[in-house]
C-alpha cells in the first residue's frame, strides 16, 4: 500500500482558514497517514511568524525571567485560530501549561519549539487523530546531530497501532534530556525522518509554491517550473540559497530511496515537482536544472612558489580555521595557488584577523589576500556532463552581461559550475546565465 507522510509549512498553518485548506487535502487522500506541520507563518505583509514572535519572548526571558508580555501576542494568536475553527478544545488550559514552562526552562530551544508544538495540538485536534509529541519520538547525539536508529526505532514504535497521527516539527529531545531543535527550517528535517521511519512510499512537502523553479522568481519573471530533480541536484540549488526545501532533508529519505513531492497548499492539483533518487530520475532533456546564488562569502587568496610540491600545506593552512571554528565552502586551486571560500558570518570582527595570521605562522605563504563580498552563483544539472560547450555558453553569458568572474569552481562530477562575483552582480549573473539556457 502506497503510505504518505505529507509537511505543512508556516504559510500552510498561519491561520484557521488555512488549517481547513490543509485538512481538505489531508481528506482527500486515505494514503496520507502522517502529517507534520511547522509553526505558523505570516498571515500578511507586515505580519509576524509565531516563531519570531517565540524568540520575542526567549528575549524577555533572559532579560526578566518571564515572558508574560511577549507570550501575550502568541497566546492571542493560537486563541485566535481555535476560535477561527471552531473547536471544542480547551486552548488556554494548553497556553497556560507552556506559559509555565517557558519560564521554567529558560531555554532557547524550549521556547522556540513551542509555535510547532502547539500547531501540532491545533491540527491533531482538527483532524481527530492522535498527537506525537517530538520530545517522545526525536532524538540527538551528544555532538547534536540526529540520532537516527533511536529516532527511527520510537517513531515506528509511536504509530505501530496504525493509527493516524500528528507531529510537530523542528524539535527533539537532547542527549542532555531536554528540548532541541534543528536549524532553522528544520520541520523539512523531521517530515523526511518521520518518511524513513515509516517506510513511506511518498514524502509530500506542502509550501505555498507549485514546486521548485529553475531560478528565484524575484530575478527572473515567471522562471521554468522543474518537473524532476535528482537528489543531488536538490541538495545543490538549496544550499545555494533556492530555499523551497531545507537541504539536510534529503539525506533521511534518500538512504531508503524515498521521492520528495513538493506540493502548493493553496493550489493542490498543480503537479509540484518530485525529488528522485538517481535509479528513478530522467532528466527531462535540458541541460540545466537550475540556478541558484547566495551572497557574503570571502575569499582567502593563498599563493606560494612550489606550494604543489610541499606536502601539507593544504593540511595547514585548512587547521588554522578549523581551530578557528570556520567551515570552508570551496577550494579551488592551481600549482602555487589556493583559495579558501568562508561565510564573511562566520568570520566577523577579529576571527579573519586571526585566521590570516595563523596561516602566515603555519604555512609561510609568499602572498596572502582577502576579497570580500563575494556571491557565489551555482549552475546545476546533470545534462551538463553529456554537452559540450556548456561553461563556453555560460562565460558568454556572464559577458554580455558585463559581469566579471573572480572565482571559478567545477565539481569533479560535472553536476555544477560555481562563479564567485561581487555581491552587487549576483542578480544580473543569475539572470544572464538563466535566459541563456532557458531562452
């Protein structure tokens, strides 16, 4: 039997009118068994999401101990959508239970949780299934990833009843046994762990988007809608800033070769766009999936004579930021060249200071430069490896265009080609490369 565990984004929970559009769907489909929704989201322009609203309130916490005035505008917003719905349940008494609790964790985790928490109460409620709370079922390592085998073990546990259920996304239990959360966005994360621990045949993941688009439809006008997308293209675009889908859920689903759905709440028979495991996806003919780019990174320009033929100078230089805490992004190099791409957030005030003195004292280099503000812009799709000519048609793109590249970097699979520009070009190179691939 084909089982579904369908996502709900904020925009899909942000008030009672669209808790019914989700039920509806819900409804519709017998196969769709497990449901798992986020906090609620803006309900308008200039609207705030309960979330931001949550950390509003861990604010006034660590300022005063308690949060009454801050919770005030989250209680009257979950008070507001039960009323919207008509429902029977007791919503202060539930307000009132995380009021005290907000203030008896004192935690950041704990209190940011909650708009998924309380979501999931709403909607479990509506539905009249059961809620499983996430504390019960998620859980972490000490070193704070996801500790799959338990997770997955609780969770089949949870609904071995076979019953309907609920859970809240975003939120698990520690290794220290209180609250944890994801990343922000982290309600994608537990769709595609809630998938995997049911063996599901589908992960839906219901936005308020017909699926993933070639490129950001505030670049481009109207961009293609992309019918498949592999895994590994997913991956791609979305840490590239192509934000439909948080790009830590695919690994979940992908070791037990689960299709991702993306679904728009508010037009459901729009077909959306499936995220296949390789074994499943043809490419649909073009040579270009898509495009994505993301702004703020910084270059550490490294040259030094007969750097090819000393061993562990890489090692050397990539320790001075580890010790520092800094992730690298990309290194592309040449025979006394390399280049050492950071997010400019994780190297603020006096770390990029530090980390060009450490790679002075560790590796000796001849020449040593920084280059700020940098956009790194992503061109993907597994079509470029079998077509000839592709970086000659996106360079000549990215001229015509008058947009110069300071850094170039292609992955060893063919999958992608990464441009770096300045932070001011990034629009224009994504809308260059975009109309000449696409037209």
């Amino acid at each position: 039997m084909t089982l579904k565990v369908c996502k709900f984004g904020g925009t899909s929970m942000a008030d009672g009118n669209t808790m019914q559009a989700v039920k509806k769907i819900i409804d519709s489909d017998a196969k769709r068994k497990y449901v798992v929704v986020s906090a609620p989201g803006k309900r308008f322009n200039g609207d705030v999401k309960v979330t931001d609203l949550l950390y509003a309130c861990y604010g006034e916490l660590k300022e005063k101990g308690d949060c009454s005035q801050s919770f005030a505008k989250v209680r009257a917003r979950f008070e507001s959508i039960v009323k919207e719905l008509n429902l029977s349940m007791d919503i202060k008494a539930v307000l009132d239970e995380t009021q005290r609790r907000l203030n008896e964790e004192q935690s950041e985790d704990f209190t940011a949780s909650r708009g998924e928490y309380l979501s999931a109460r709403i909607m479990a409620e509506l539905l009249g299934v059961k809620f499983i709370d996430g504390e019960d079922v998620v859980f972490f390592k000490e070193d704070g990833r996801l500790d799959g085998e338990k997770t997955y073990r609780a969770i089949s546990q949870a609904v071995a009843d076979g019953a309907n259920a609920v859970f809240p996304g975003f939120y698990g239990r520690g290794a220290d046994g209180k609250v944890k959360t994801f990343s922000r966005g982290g309600s994608d994360i537990s769709g595609a762990v809630v998938a995997r621990a049911v063996n599901a045949s589908v992960y839906e993941n219901w936005t308020d988007v017909s699926g993933f688009l070639a490129c950001d439809p505030r670049i481009v006008d109207n961009p293609r809608r992309i019918k498949n997308l592999s895994y590994k293209e997913l991956r791609e675009l979305s840490y590239m800033g192509a934000n439909v889908l948080h790009s830590e859920s695919i690994f979940p689903v992908r070791k037990a070769n689960i299709p991702i759905v993306i679904k728009n709440t508010f037009r459901p028979d729009d077909e959306g766009t499936s995220i296949l495991p390789i074994s499943q996806y043809t490419p649909d003919g073009t040579v270009v999936t898509g495009i994505a780019g993301k702004k703020n990174f910084t270059v550490i320009l490294i040259e030094k004579n007969h750097m090819n033929n000393e061993i562990g100078f890489v090692r050397k230089v990539l320790s001075v930021l580890e010790r520092e805490g800094v992730s690298v992004e990309h290194i592309p190099s040449g025979i006394d060249t390399m280049s050492v791409v950071v997010d400019s957030e994780e190297i603020q005030g006096y770390k990029l200071e530090q980390i060009i003195e450490g790679i002075k004292n560790e590796a000796d280099p001849d020449v040593i430069r920084v280059m700020e503000n940098v956009a790194l812009i992503a061109t993907v799709g597994h079509g470029m490896s079998s077509s000839i000519g592709t970086s000659a048609r996106l360079f000549d793109a990215m001229a015509r265009a008058n947009v110069n590249a300071k850094m170039i970097d292609q992955g060893s699979s063919e999958l992608n080609i990464i441009v770096g520009v300045k932070n001011e070009d990034c629009e224009k190179c994504i809308s260059a490369i975009y109309h000449e691939f696409f037209g």
